[in-house]
C-alpha cells in the first residue's frame, strides 16, 4: 500500500531540512493520492524538475514505492514554470514541493 500524498511530502520536507537544506510546499494536491512533483533549485539559478515515474517502471514488488524521474534537467525557472502550469491543467489535486538542495538522490527514490 503507498503512503499518502500530505504524508510522503511531510517526511521528505523534514528530511531535507534535516540535511540542513531548505524544502518548501509550493502547492498541495489532494492529501490521499495527489501526483507528487519536486522542484530542485541550485544556486546559479537553474532548476531540475523531477515528477512521477509512469507506472511502466513499477512492479509488483514496489507498486507501494513512489519512483520519480527527471523531468527537466537543470532548466531555466521560467521552463520548469511553463511545464507545471501544463501539469496542473491536466491536474489540479497535484502536489509541488520546492527544494533547495545540491544533492538530493537520496531523499528520492529515482526509476531506472
């Protein structure tokens, strides 16, 4: 069984502030189920977006498991800006947690 959307948001946040880096709700989706997308800023401005994994890289074994994959790689903000105003056409109960963070491939569990 997967763990809430509001719940797996609230453990990655306090776990990046327990790294000692910064982690912000930019948008909360629907607390049950809600696609979960992170937005990775780095100092020279650049963002990476990561978002869900399709449901191609899951199987029976971690069907419970939240896998994510790059989406944009270090991108300009206005990017990654223009792609999540799609996203959340298609979605609105989404989820957009900001990060800022050099290094966050294990807080994240990444497909394949």
């Amino acid at each position: 069984m997967r763990l809430r959307a509001d719940i797996y948001v609230s453990a990655l946040v306090r776990r990046v502030f327990s790294a000692g880096d910064f982690a912000a709700v930019e948008k909360k989706g629907a607390e049950e189920a809600g696609a979960i997308f992170i937005r990775q800023r780095f100092r020279d401005g650049l963002e990476t977006l990561y978002a869900p994994a399709p449901q191609s890289f899951f199987d029976e074994e971690s069907s419970g498991d939240r896998l994510f994959e790059v989406r944009l790689e270090r991108a300009e903000p206005d990017r990654v800006r223009e792609m999540l105003e799609r996203e959340r056409k298609f979605d609105p109960d989404l989820w957009i947690v900001e990060l800022e963070a050099d290094e966050i491939s294990e807080l994240i569990p990444m497909a394949g």
